[in-house]
C-alpha cells in the first residue's frame, strides 16, 4: 500500500465513496482542484492524517539538497464505500471516470482489502470493463492488509512525465545479472532514463531471485531509486469454492511446443501467465488488417489445452508513420487480447503451434525491453505435426478480450487485471525521487555475538543453535532471554535476529543498522533451546552460504514514531523539495497500531540503507525483511 507525505489541506473531506486526498508534490505548484495546504503534514492513504514537526533531530545521514526541474507527480485517492464488491467496484468505477475526464493519470494502483484479495485479478478486470479507466494508464492491483474499503490510487503528472508497467518472470530473473546489466537491458524490463522504480515482488519468489533483479537495476540505472515491497501472500476466503485445476494450468514441457524455451520465434508460455479458455470466446471486439511482418506483437501465450493464443507483450508506440510495429498499437489491438480468426477462419480451438505457424508473426528481439536469452532453438516435438503454410499478406485478424481470465491460484498480483505470480510487477517512472529506509522500530539488544552451531530447522526456518556469551557457549534462546531481562524488557514480543550483511562496512552501522544488518523476526524456539528465524537460510537470502553464518546481533523493538517522522524529512529533503507526496512501505505491524495512516505491511520491503539523494548513485538496493522505507517524488 501507499501512503503519501506531503500537503493535504486540514479540512479536506474523509468521506467514504468520495475522492478522499488529492495532494501535489510540492507546496510551490499550485493544484487547480486541491483546497489551500498546510506543510509538515503525513497524508493518509484514504483514513487519517497525522502532522508531524518538519524540524525533528535527523540521524547523521548525509543529506543533499539538490536543484532540479519543477514536476509535479500528485495523487487521488478513491474509496468505496460499498460492502459488496461489485457494488465497490461500480462505485470506483464511476469515481475514476469523474477525476480522468480532467486529466489523463500516469498510472493507478487497485489497493484490495484482505476480504476481496482472493478475488484482485477479477475486480481489476472488471474495472478494465467497465470503460472508465484510460488505455494508456497501467493498472496494478494486489492486497492492502489493515484496510477495510476498495481503493483506487490514481497518480498525476506534468505533461512529459511517463510511467511503464513491466512484469519480470522467474526465467528472466534467473537471466539477470549485475555484470550483464552493464552492457545489456535487464531481461523483462523497459530499458531507458529513469527516475524512479516501483516493485511489488510476488512472497513466493525466491529471495535470491529478487536480489538478482535489484542488483541488475542497480547497475543499470545507478542514479534510479527503486523501491517496494515484497507483498503479502493471499489466502483464500473461508467461503471461497474448491481450487479450480484450471487456474494452475501449465503447460506440457515435453512433447509440445507450448513454451518460449521450447521455441525460436520467442512466442510461447511464460511463469506467471494468466489462463484462459479460447473456445470460450465468442463476439470478435476488433478486427484488424496487417499489411506487413512482424505486426509488432513480441509474445503471443498458450490457452487452456494448448490452443488458441493471447497478446502477452507488444510495441506499444509507433517509431515512425509506417512502422510495421506499429500496426498493432495504432489499430487498437492491447494485450490481454485473444486472436479469435485469421483471414476469415476461426482459430480459437486451433493448437497453438499451428496458429503461430499461420501467423508467422516472429517474436521482436527488442533490446528496449526483453531478452532473447530464454529463447530456445525449437524444442523436440515428440507428436508428429505438418507444418502449416503462413497466411498470405494482406492478413486481417479478429480479437476479443476473453470472458474470464483465469491464473495461478491466489495470485498475489495483477496487471490490467492478468494474474501474476513467480515474478517482480513494477513501473519504470521518468519522476526521480529521494528516498530514506531505516529499521525504524528496531534497536540493537546487547553486543554482536559469535555463533557456534546454526543450519536449517527440520520443521522449517532457519535456526541459531548456539552461541557465545563472555566466553561460554549456550543455546542461543537463553542468551535472548538474558539479553532481554537485563534490558527490562517485558515480553518477547517483536524481538529480532540480524545477519551481517556480506559486503558491509562497519562504518556504515552509524549511519543506517539497515545498511549492516539483514534482520528477521523469530519464528519459535526448537526443543534444544535454539532460535527459529523466518528465513529459508542464507543461501536462499542472498547473505552468503548457509554454513558461513559467524555472528548475530539481536534487535528490540522501540517507538517508531521519531523515526518515521525523521524518514519523511529525509525523502523529502533527497528529493530536493521542502515537502512532497510520497509512498511508504513497512514490514513492522506496531508501525501500524501506532499509525494505521501508514498503509500495508509487506513481508519484506525493498530498497536502499539511509538515504537516496534524487539524481545521485545510491547504496546497493536490498530485500529487508524488517525495514519502514519513504519515498519522496521531485
């Protein structure tokens, strides 16, 4: 979820079913719709607002306060005050389409609540339907935990200003890499000058996975700031129906050319595709005429059964006035779209292999978004098939969006209303912004101790055994419970382990224990008197080989409220403005109880330590498992 800090007028309404905030990045941008504001004030997303002293004692982190150009990226927040879903996405619906008659938004951000979240891929699709949200503006949805309404984000910029939407799958991030990112685009992501990244990666990634994106985007974009969250996973309704097989449908790996490794037009199935059913798909909603190859789509995917195909990815700007690449995009043809005839034949229920044979519309080895790593050279074909003859030029196709788009079971995410799983959702944004992260809630408990004995939990996690305390080796969970009692501690409650980070520098503990420490919330204690960590080992982390683990440090939890407020001064100061809107994400629950305008809590946030000066390079950016981190736009 998203919170914004910045300005919003003390008066303005609190209204279910109404535009609840409108707030600008700046104060020295005048909104033509907002009331007067105030500075110094923590926006919150759709429920209270809080103001904090813009004046509050920093921590010693290095603040730049850099000049740079006037943008104005602002955001409206929209709630529902519907108790039935369909009814809450009507009334969205109708609220969008009152603020897009205005201005055309960049992107929006569909904020589920944790009732409906099984259900976040049919209410964004249903939103698509309805006709009020603009074409061009993304739309990424996934579930806001603490929320009780539907919510729509709709963020605003000044003429210029651009936001793409890119997911990355499990094949491209086992594909990306910092060195390779040197040179080459990251696998799955629009490449370009950006200011800022927004990600949402999917709970059931492996952690190593994300790191592999986070540092590529590091050494590709050094001046971007990135962040986001690890969300929450979904789990399903107390009354919701049995698990349709359908929606874990995956294609055959053997014996059919389904997937983009098995084939060399790098068309095919991907992780994280949605499902569907193209037999399903009746009334054609556009037809168009293809004058020349390629037609610009890059990936068409698999139905149900192997048959029939979808738009997965496309040019989705025309580079000139004849551009054959073009010819998708500038006739109307979007993704999601499934091809429902050819030249005047009905293809629904054809094998996909076959389709694409007719077609022959090769894959766009477009080096501005995806790599042709994954691609293989044909795959084997076990079921013995005649090729089929490509349809001659000119070549006219229906489309239709499909009935109902099915996906992986409970995926956490979705993009213009397309499950996703087994991957990073994300925007690429021209808006720079400063950012600052910290563990905020957390406090060093006693001295780094020497670990003895620590390996993978047989019941799960990741478990410190022993430890060394003045010279003498015990269970690690009696060394906590000393810790805590000389520390007047009362409860258990919120403690934490932290992991030195392989590459950090002690130094850096001054100025951001982030920087320093990955730290994980305790997951039991085993029989032996050995600490759980939730955590899938080392390894698995990123932090090195699960036997290397030499030390720890334990973590306390503390009033966040000095801090939180300290990190909104700090964006907003590395974004070079006085106050600006922005987005924060944290992992801590007691964030919450103490200032539910703070919005979700993630699994994990991703970021950099300390703070991101806007238009600087920035630390490395990691996964933290225990982190509060705020954004400010420029």
């Amino acid at each position: 979820m998203l919170v914004g800090v910045g300005l919003e007028s003390p008066t303005a309404p609190v209204a279910d079913g109404h535009i609840i905030r409108h707030y600008n990045t700046r104060g020295n941008v005048p909104s033509t719709t907002a009331p007067s504001f105030s500075a110094g004030t923590f926006v919150a997303f759709g429920v209270m607002s809080m103001a904090f002293p813009v004046n509050i004692a920093r921590k010693r982190y290095r603040v730049r306060r850099n000049k740079i150009s006037s943008r104005a990226l602002h955001f409206d927040v929209l709630q529902s005050s519907k108790e039935e879903l369909p009814d809450a996405i009507v009334e969205i619906a109708s609220l969008t389409a009152e603020k897009a008659d205005s201005a055309q938004p960049l992107f929006c951000l569909l904020v589920v609540p944790p009732q409906w979240a099984p259900e976040v891929s049919a209410a964004s699709k249903q939103l698509r339907d309805t006709g009020k949200l603009p074409d061009a503006a993304p739309l990424l949805g996934f579930q806001a935990t603490g929320a009780n309404a539907l919510r729509m984000v709709l963020a605003f910029g000044d003429a210029g200003d651009t936001a793409q939407a890119f997911f990355v799958n499990k094949e491209e991030l086992s594909q990306a890499g910092k060195g390779l990112a040197k040179e080459n685009p990251v696998p799955g992501v629009p490449d370009g000058s950006h200011g800022s990244l927004l990600l949402l990666a999917d709970p059931a990634l492996p952690a190593l996975l994300t790191r592999n994106l986070t540092e590529s985007l590091d050494a590709r974009y050094p001046k971007a700031t990135k962040a986001g969250l690890v969300v929450i996973p979904v789990k399903p309704s107390k009354d919701s129906a049995a698990k349709d097989a359908d929606d874990d449908w995956e294609p055959p790996k053997k014996g059919r050319q389904l997937w983009t490794r098995n084939r060399s037009d790098g068309h095919g199935w991907m992780k994280g595709d949605p499902t569907f059913d193209a037999a399903a798909v009746l009334t054609p909603d556009l037809k168009v005429e293809f004058k020349r190859r390629p037609f610009g789509m890059k990936r068409y995917s698999p139905g149900l059964r192997g048959q029939g195909c979808m738009v997965m990815d496309m040019q989705m700007k025309s580079r000139y006035k004849t551009d054959p690449l073009g010819q998708a995009v500038t006739n109307g043809v979007k993704t999601g779209m499934v091809i429902t005839s050819v030249n005047g034949t009905d293809v629904r229920e054809w094998d996909f292999e076959d389709l694409m044979d007719l077609v022959n519309d090769v894959g766009i080895m477009d080096p501005d978004s995806k790599s042709a790593a994954g691609w293989g050279d044909g795959g084997d074909l076990e079921r013995k098939r005649e090729p089929v003859e490509e349809a001659s030029l000119p070549v006219t196709m229906e489309f239709a969006m499909p009935p109902s788009v099915g996906g992986p079971a409970l995926a956490p995410l979705c993009l213009d209303g397309a499950p996703k799983r087994d991957g990073v959702l994300g925007l690429v944004l021209s808006t720079s912004a400063g950012a600052a992260l910290s563990l905020s809630s957390l406090k060093k408990l006693g001295p780094t101790l020497q670990v003895t004995q620590a390996g993978h939990n047989p019941e799960g996690g990741f478990a410190v055994n022993k430890i060394i305390v003045k010279d003498k080796e015990m269970p690690a969970a009696a060394a906590l419970k000393g810790y805590a009692k000389s520390s007047g501690l009362k409860s258990m409650k919120g403690l934490c382990i932290g992991v030195k980070r392989p590459a950090a520098d002690s130094s850096a503990d001054k100025e951001s224990l982030a920087a320093q420490w990955a730290v994980f919330p305790m997951a039991g204690v085993t029989q032996e008197g050995g600490l759980v960590m939730r955590c899938k080992g080392l390894a698995a982390e990123g932090l090195g080989t699960d036997d290397s683990l030499k030390s720890l440090q334990f973590f306390s939890p503390v009033d966040s409220t000095a801090e939180v407020a300290s990190l909104v001064d700090l964006a907003s100061a590395g974004a070079g403005a006085s106050a600006g809107a922005s987005l924060a994400f944290t992992t801590d629950p007691r964030v919450l109880e103490s200032r539910p305008e703070l919005g979700i809590v993630g699994g994990a946030v991703i970021g950099a330590a300390g703070v991101h000066n806007s238009g600087e390079e920035g630390p490395p950016t990691f996964v933290h498992r225990q982190a509060t981190s705020i954004v400010g736009f420029a």
